[in-house]
C-alpha cells in the first residue's frame, strides 16, 4: 500500500500536536533521557494525565449528547428535521441554552431526560460513575486520597485502578454502551436490549 503524503495543514496540525504533548508533558518518547530514577513516576504521571483527560473529555461529551437529547425534545417541529445551526440564530433557543442548559449539572440532565422517559438503570448508573469519577479527577490533584477511595488508596472503577490500562479499559466498556445509547436516544433510535 502506497502512503499518501501529509497535506500542509495535516503537517501543521501534526507539528502542533507534537508540541503540545510536549508542553502539556505527556510525551514518553525522550523517556531515556531523563534520570533512571524518576522514569517510573514520569510515565505514571504521563499515564496519570492521558487517563484523566479522557474521563473529563467523556463526561463533557456524555453532558453535550443530554443536552442534544433535551434540546431534541423541547425544540422538535413536526414533520421537520431539527437544525441547530438554524436554531442558534434564534433568541428563543439560546435563552434556553445559555439561560437553562449551561446551568443544568449532567446528573439535573438525566433526571430531566429521565422524567420524560425512563433512562434504563445501567445507563443511570454509569452516568453517576462517570460523574463520580470525573468530579475526584477535577476536584483533586491527588484523587486517591478522597474519602471514597481512602480504602484502596487508589481512584477505584469498578473494582479497578483507573490510572492502570484495565482500569481505562473498564471505563471504556461503561463508555462506549453509553454514548451509543445516548446517541440513538437524542436521534430518535433505539438499540435493541
């Protein structure tokens, strides 16, 4: 298979990442160079700061997509697909966002959507693990030292360190289930249970 060659933005973009991964101190790849004592600690923060940032990029999309189901229902038009981009030109739609939405927690979002029609428990529950998880992560730079994980001494996920690979990956199978379910519920389609 031949590679096609980068475009300049796509250069550009790449060239950004690099750098940002380097202030943001995430980058492993000049691991060596740093004194063998510390390489340990610098790849658990490394890991530290990857995972953290996903269960935050997680939670905001799992707010956006509850918001978009919400939006879906007061906003709906019969027989009309809903637009956004037409709606945020109206005064009406962005009162209600930035006035209602924007001052709505992810949990007020559940209930709201759940009060209109029921939000099947595992989802309602992996929601609150989410929430749970994301507040220790965002709230403290030492999460494991919160009084919910004071027994492990770890941020535990379903019985699972969440600053390991399996506790990423246990985070993963309550994430994907979710957001697909939250997906085909602002759009109107269901997956089978």
């Amino acid at each position: 298979m031949q590679l096609t060659p980068l475009t300049r933005a796509q250069k550009r973009l790449l060239k950004d990442i690099r750098e940002a991964v380097s202030i943001a101190r995430i980058d492993p790849s000049d691991i060596e160079e740093y004194d063998p004592q510390w390489r340990t600690t610098i790849l658990q923060l490394i890991l530290r700061k990857i995972i953290a940032g996903y269960v935050v990029d997680t939670y905001t999309f799992i707010d956006e997509q509850m918001s978009d189901a919400i939006c879906r229902i007061y906003f709906k038009k019969p027989a009309r697909p809903i637009h956004f981009g037409r709606l945020w030109k109206t005064k009406k739609f962005k009162s209600f966002v930035h006035n209602g939405l924007d001052n709505l927690y992810p949990l007020h979002k559940m209930r709201l959507l759940h009060d209109i029609k029921p939000i099947p428990n595992e989802f309602r529950d992996t929601i609150q693990r989410i929430n749970d998880v994301r507040n220790a992560l965002a709230h403290s730079f030492f999460p494991e030292n919160r009084r919910s994980y004071k027994e492990h001494k770890k941020v535990m996920y379903r019985g699972v360190d969440l600053f390991t690979l399996a506790g990423l990956e246990r985070f993963e199978q309550d994430r994907q289930p979710l957001t697909d379910y939250l997906w085909f519920r602002a759009h109107g389609k269901y997956p089978a249970h």
